[in-house]
C-alpha cells in the first residue's frame, strides 16, 4: 500500500512540474507576441500619423492659405499637433480644453478667412469636451469657419453631426481606416453605404492601402432630406495620392434638398400679411400676397426647400431687456426659428442675430383733414403774407419821404426859390404811383420827376405781381396750410394725435422714448396709442393727426376711405420721420443660409423686383378691397367725408372777392365824385406878368 501511494504521488509531482514548465513557456511566448504587436503597431501609428501631417498639411496649402488657424487638441501636450504646426511653419498655439473665451481666439476684425485644427486622441469624453469648448467660444455664431478634424474612423460622426457644428458649412474629418468603401453616407442613426457613383470607376471600388491610409469626410449640411449627415469623399493614401478627386469645399447652398426653414411673423402691411389657422397665440399662419410671401415662394423654387411659419405669440416684433428679447428676435435668440419677415433695425438687435437688408426707410407720416378753404372776407389781403404786406407799406411810407426829403433838399440848395411839394402830396405820389393812377407833376422840377418816374417803374413791377395773385386769389380761393411735418403738427393751438397700436412696438417705441430732438420729444409725450378706425374717426371731427407708416395708411385710406374720383377726406403728409433706417428679414445667429439669402435679396433689389413687387401689391389689394367692400350688402365702410363740392368746378361763388372789390371802388369813387361836386377846388394863384 505504500509502495503504491509512493508511486502515485511522483506522477503527481512529474505533472505538475511538466505544467508549471508549460505555463512558464507560454508566458515567454505571449510576452514575445505582445512586443513583436506593439512593434507593428508602433510602426503602423507612425506611419499613419506620418500621412496625416501631410493631409493636413496639403489640405492648408490648397484650402487655408492666408487663414488664421485655431489649433485644438484633446491633450495639454500633443506630438502631433506640434508636429503639424512645424511642418505647416506657422507660429500657431496649441490650445488645449481650458480655454474657455472668444477673446483673441477668432482674430480681430480685419481676418476674413479663420479655420479650426482640432485633433483627437481616441478619448471619448476628451473629444466631446473639446467640442463642447468650440460651442463656448462661439463657433456657432461663424458658420464660415472651417473645420479641420483629426481622429479616428469611430468618432466621424460623434464629431461632425455635433451640435456644436450645427451651423458649420465646411468641415472635414481626416481618419485613419486600413479598408474604405466606396461613396458612403453617415446620418446621425446609422452609416449607410450606397452604390458607387456614376464617376466611379470598377477599380476604385474598396480602395486599398499599403499599411495604412486616411479617409476624408465631409460634413453635408442638407445631404439627410434636408439634415446633416457625413459623407466619404475620398481616401488618402501613404502614396500621397487622393482617390477619387473630390473638392473637399464645395458649395452647399444651391441646393437645400428639402430643408425645412422655421419662420416666424407678424403682420404688417404691405410687405407680410396672412391668414391664422386659428385665433390662439402662435398659431400657424397661410401667407397672403405681400412683398414677403412673394420673396420667399422665389426662394423656395430657386433653392429647393419648404418652409413652416407661424405667428408670434404676442404679435411682436421684439423689445430687449438686460440682453434678452421678446417677441420674434426672442425666437431667433432662442433658435426657436430660423428666421423672421419683415422687421425693423436697432443697434442691440445686430449684437445677437443676423440682418439682411430689403426695404428702404417706411416713413411715419401725419394723416390730417384735407386743407380747408380760406374764408371770402380774406381774399383782398390772402395773395400777400404780413411780410410782404408790411414791406410794401414801408417801402410806399420810405420811398414817398424820400422823394419828399430830396425834393427839399433841392429847392433849398440849388434852385432857389422854386417851389417844392407837401409831404402829403408825395404820399399821395407814392402811392398813386403803385396804382398806376399818376402822371408827373409840370411843376415838379427835373430832379423830382425824375425820382417819381423811378418810385413808378418800381410800383409797377410790385403791381404786376399783385395783381396777378390777387387775380387767381379772387378766382380760385385759397386755402390753408396742410400739416406736413411734425414740425407744423405740435405748433398748432389745442391740437391732439395719436398712433396705430399695432405698429408703436419695438423699435418703433424705442425709437420715441430715447430720441433726443424736442418735436419728438413732445410728440410721445401726448402721443395716444389706439386703432386705425378710431384715429381716423378722431381726425374727421377735426383737431386731430394720425401717426403711421406710409405704405400701411395708403392701403386704408385708398381702400375705405377714397371713392371712385380719388376724393379723400384725408391729407396723407409727403414728409415724414424715418424712425427704422431699414427694414429687412433677421436670422438667427449663424445661421448657414443667411449668406445665401442676403446674396440673392441684393440682386433682387439691384433688379428693381422689390420696388416693383411693393408698388404692385398696394395697388392690387387697394383695388381687391375696393371691390370686396361694394360687394358686401352690409356695408359697415366708415363714413366718407369730402367736403365741399365747390371743389369741382368753378362756379359764380368764386368770384365773391372780385364783386367785393368791384363795388369797394364804386362806392369809394362815388363818394369822392359828390365830394368834388360838393367842395369846390382850391384856387391856384397864377404868376403876374
């Protein structure tokens, strides 16, 4: 029994050494196979890292030269990227995920063209800080930035459809891939790989590289029915040879495929005008004909995209507060919307959002009742104004005394002894004179005679031109001053006005409330904020102006308140004040689109289309409402006031001054014919012989 638990326990012994030798053996040789791995890989990083320094470099010299680049790594301290700058010779900084400002990052005001080297090195939640660094400094604010990113084939998406590169037009993605695939598309749920494009040859179908190679990327902005998504345009190989030959930066924006455009509105006549699906707040609206709809359906043809709009909430266009807007410029703010109709300009609005310029400056003008006729009693004074009056009775007084004065002055030093004239007969000169009804005196001597003919040629003159307008006074009666600036509106007596509420909001408010000049000053201080109907009821019964713009008040006063003659009640001012310098669409914050939009409306301007459009919309919903109005039964049209149809022709009325004037002179020359009758003349004592 002994013997035989011996003999066991040795070949246990024997096992046991043989598997501790074995397991010894194996350990050598898994440590022989990891070095020879880390070799290869070691190699293979090296040789890959080797292609992208170039890539990079090439893809600077042919599409960044002059840029100012922005280095951006995952890693205090990168070999690559310092590897990169050295052989790109530029003086760059390796800015790594503390910095956290735009201050000195973009360049100052005079870099037109800025690019973003970012470089990843295969750590998740470094990449995705990084990226979310691009979002602090404002990359989304610049959609013309280019984006060079560096990584691996796993993280192309996770880069490229980041939000921070929401705006982004040009982005590339430089990845290290052993095997590509022809022409592939990555959308933001899967990578899909379609056929191989018409220029694609047999051959170039699962390109091959020698130890390794980089694929190119390119962020597609509309590529996805309108979305983003990642396409593959090419593979670099270590060969230096690019296959197939894509431009990495084409132009994206001739073709929105679809793209869905969020617009938010609000109404405002002639340039955009709609229909609400409901009466609730923010509901979704159906565009009528306006400059605005016109616009955007050109657009959409030329651009290939849809759009949904809906109205505002609170029906405004956006008032700022410590930095934050309400109404439509909140939306863009918010990126609740893309963009906004027609809306006016202040300096905070282009702080946070995009402008384009359409409309030039709709003046605000002053609605007044029609001039009225001046009263009959006055026509004998009204050709002349108080000036003009009291220089004729000065000059007829000055001239007549000066006639007077040298006349004695005359008779005394020269021809002494002659006989001079009465002050009262020169006055009588004077003023016979601008009558015409006076002839030289035989008594006179020359030097008097000569100044009366002088005092006549200038009375004439002077009578010609009165004649003339109490002439055409007398036949067509005058009228008042029409209230045509603010000016001429606060200067009156007693006198009220007001403005169309839905229009004082916004700039328009801000514009009244932070303005300096004293008119306008006065003006907000009294200004009433109400209807359209009611202010111009107010004007018809007098003493009253109505503030709005002008296209906006020509549609209603040239609808409802001007028969089939063109007769209005109505004065609509031809000045006024330009309280939005322009008036334009507004886009978020760096949207992509924008440049497109903006290049497209100033050809359309350039053209003279807008103009037109504007003009052609007035005249059409003018005559459109016009007729909808004497179609409706129950007429519920404010009432018309034209005033006087003396207006229409000329009529014996007109010519009331005239027979005042005639029998002023009749009785005046009859009363002095009994005078003469009456009172016999003074004898004039003859000369003896």
């Amino acid at each position: 029994m002994r013997t035989v638990k011996s003999d066991r326990l040795r070949i246990v012994e024997m096992w046991v050494g043989v598997i501790m030798v074995l397991h010894r053996v194996c350990v050598v040789a898994a440590l022989l196979l990891m070095s020879v791995e880390q070799v290869s890989v070691l190699k293979t990083e090296g040789k890959v890292e080797t292609v992208m320094e170039k890539m990079v470099e090439r893809v600077v010299e042919h599409y960044l030269k002059g840029c100012h680049l922005v280095f951006l790594t995952t890693t205090t301290h990168s070999p690559l990227a310092s590897s990169i700058i050295r052989r790109l010779g530029v003086g760059g900084v390796v800015r790594d995920m503390t910095v956290d400002s735009e201050q000195h990052v973009w360049g100052d005001i005079r870099t037109t063209c800025r690019a973003v080297i970012l470089i990843t090195h295969h750590n998740h939640n470094n990449t995705n800080m990084a990226l979310s660094l691009l979002e602090r400094i404002g990359l989304y604010k610049r959609s013309e930035v280019v984006v060079v990113a560096v990584g691996l084939r796993e993280d192309v998406k996770r880069v490229l459809l980041h939000p921070s590169l929401r705006n982004t037009a040009h982005a590339l993605y430089l990845a290290f891939t052993p095997n590509t695939t022809p022409f592939t598309i990555l959308t933001s749920s899967s990578i899909s790989t379609s056929a191989p494009t018409p220029h694609t040859t047999s051959q170039s179908t699962g390109w091959k590289t020698d130890g390794g190679g980089v694929s190119v990327y390119r962020r597609c902005l509309y590529c996805n029915n309108g979305q983003a998504a990642v396409q593959l345009v090419g593979s670099w190989t270590s060969d230096n040879t690019l296959n197939p030959q894509h431009q990495f930066f084409k132009d994206q924006f001739l073709n929105f495929q679809g793209y869905v455009l969020r617009v938010v509105t609000v109404s405002y006549f002639p340039f955009v005008d709609y229909i609400r699906a409901k009466e609730e707040p923010g509901t979704p609206v159906t565009l009528t004909d306006s400059v605005d709809m016109r616009l955007l359906h050109t657009f959409t043809r030329k651009l290939n995209f849809t759009y949904t709009i809906h109205e505002e909430p609170q029906r405004t266009w956006g008032a700022e507060k410590d930095g934050v807007f309400g109404g439509m410029m909140g939306q863009l703010q918010r990126e609740e919307s893309d963009m906004c109709t027609a809306s006016g300009t202040t300096p905070n609005r282009f702080k946070v959002i995009d402008y384009a310029r359409i409309y030039p400056s709709d003046i605000m003008t002053v609605t007044s009742l029609q001039p009225s006729l001046l009263p009959q009693y006055l026509a004998l004074v009204t050709p002349f104004s108080d000036g003009v009056w009291l220089s004729l009775l000065v000059g007829v007084v000055g001239w007549s005394v000066a006639m007077w004065a040298l006349q004695l002055v005359w008779t005394k030093m020269v021809a002494e002894g002659g006989r001079g004239i009465s002050f009262s007969m020169a006055l009588m000169y004077g003023w016979g004179a601008l009558l015409e009804q006076t002839h030289p005196d035989p008594s006179l001597s020359v030097s008097g005679q000569l100044l009366v003919g002088w005092w006549l040629v200038f009375c004439v003159v002077i009578t010609t031109g009165y004649r003339s307008s109490l002439v055409a006074h007398l036949t067509v009666q005058g009228k008042t001053a029409p209230i045509d600036t603010l000016e001429d509106m606060v200067a009156l007596q007693g006198w009220r006005w007001g403005t169309e509420e839905s229009l004082y909001k916004g700039a328009v408010v801000e514009y009244f409330t932070k303005h300096q000049d004293p008119v306008v000053q006065k003006t907000h201080s009294v200004l009433e904020v109400l209807g359209w109907e009611e202010g111009l009821r107010k004007v018809q019964e007098g003493d009253y102006s109505f503030l709005a713009f002008r296209d906006f008040i020509r549609f209603i006063v040239g609808s409802r308140y001007t028969d089939a003659n063109g007769r209005s009640p109505f004065f609509i001012s031809k000045k006024g004040i330009s309280v939005l310098p322009f008036l334009g669409w507004w886009f978020r914050d760096g949207a992509p689109l924008y440049h497109r939009f903006k290049e497209l409306l100033n050809r359309l301007e350039s053209a003279g289309v807008r103009g037109y459009w504007t003009e052609q919309v007035l005249e059409k919903r003018i005559k459109e409402s016009r007729e909808a109005i004497l179609r409706d039964s129950q007429d519920s049209r404010p009432r018309l006031i034209l005033g006087d149809e003396r207006h229409e022709t000329l009529k014996l009325g007109h010519m009331q001054g005239a027979f005042y004037l005639l029998c002023l002179g009749l009785a005046v020359a009859f009363h002095v014919l009994i005078l003469e009758l009456i009172v016999p003349p003074p004898q004039t004592p003859t000369a003896s012989l």
